[in-house]
C-alpha cells in the first residue's frame, strides 16, 4: 500500500472513530468553524497564500484525488506560483463534529479551475480535521474523495 494511501485510510478511519462517539458542538464551536470554512474558500477564490497559511498547522497533511499526500509546505509553495485560478470553490451539505481540541468538518466541494490553460471541474466529499492549538482552530488534515453521482 502506498504511503499516501495508507495516510489517507488512517486519516478516514480516525475520523470514523470520532464521528461515531457522537459529542455535541458547542454553538460558537460550531459558529467559527463555519466562518473559517468561508474564509478557506474565500482564500482559494483569491489565491491568497497568506490567509491559507494562517488557517494551516505547521503539521498540516492534505490528500486529494490524483495527487501525492502533500504538507502545508508544499501546498503553500504550489498556491504561491499562482498557476491554478479558482472561478469557483463551493461547499455544501456541511456537517460540524467537535471533541474538545478537535473537531471534524465534512461536506461536499465543488471546485472549477483553470490549470495550463485547461478548465477542470471537481465534484469532491471532503473532510477537514480541526485542532485547537494556543486558542485558534487550525486545519490539521484535509481529505477528499470524488463524489458519488450526478
């Protein structure tokens, strides 16, 4: 099994564990993770490096379809050739799940980009994990998977 595969299945099944003991959210938890789900997509809308490098821990892993796993380094240095432009970047269907320090946000995302020139559109499920550190929530780990259907 390939390193990527195998962190993405980790990754997957933590987040089962998690979503299967069934803590509440606090409503300002579930407030702010909301807000900065606006904020990431905003950021990708604009390409903006710096805001998505707030919004990312130092430990940040993300994995995405057709890609290697990738950390915030890598992602932060790919955002900031600005070869990819967002026309869209859309979630829907979001589900917030805390547990204290950690909280999980899963929903669906609805990308369009332009990349060397080619227009690609994405239809993805996704799950980002939260982490509470020094009082701020911070993406540790974004997954994705294409979506099932139409």
């Amino acid at each position: 099994m390939r390193k990527s595969s195998f962190l993405a299945l980790v990754v997957l099944l933590l987040s089962l564990l998690l979503l299967s003991v069934g803590a509440a959210v606090q409503p300002d938890t579930e407030q702010e993770l909301m807000r900065l789900e606006q904020v990431w997509n905003q950021a990708h809308l604009n390409n903006d490096a710096a805001v998505l490098e707030t919004l990312w821990a130092d430990d940040l892993i993300v994995m995405v379809p057709g890609m290697a796993a990738m950390s915030k380094s890598e992602v932060l240095s790919f955002v900031k050739t600005g070869r990819m432009k967002f026309s869209r970047y859309e979630t829907t269907d979001l589900r917030v799940r805390s547990f204290g320090d950690t909280a999980i946000v899963s929903g669906n995302l609805f990308r369009s980009r332009t990349l060397g020139g080619t227009v690609h559109e994405d239809r993805w499920q996704f799950l980002k994990v939260y982490a509470r550190r020094y009082g701020k929530w911070r993406v540790v780990a974004f997954t994705a998977t294409e979506a099932a259907g139409p």
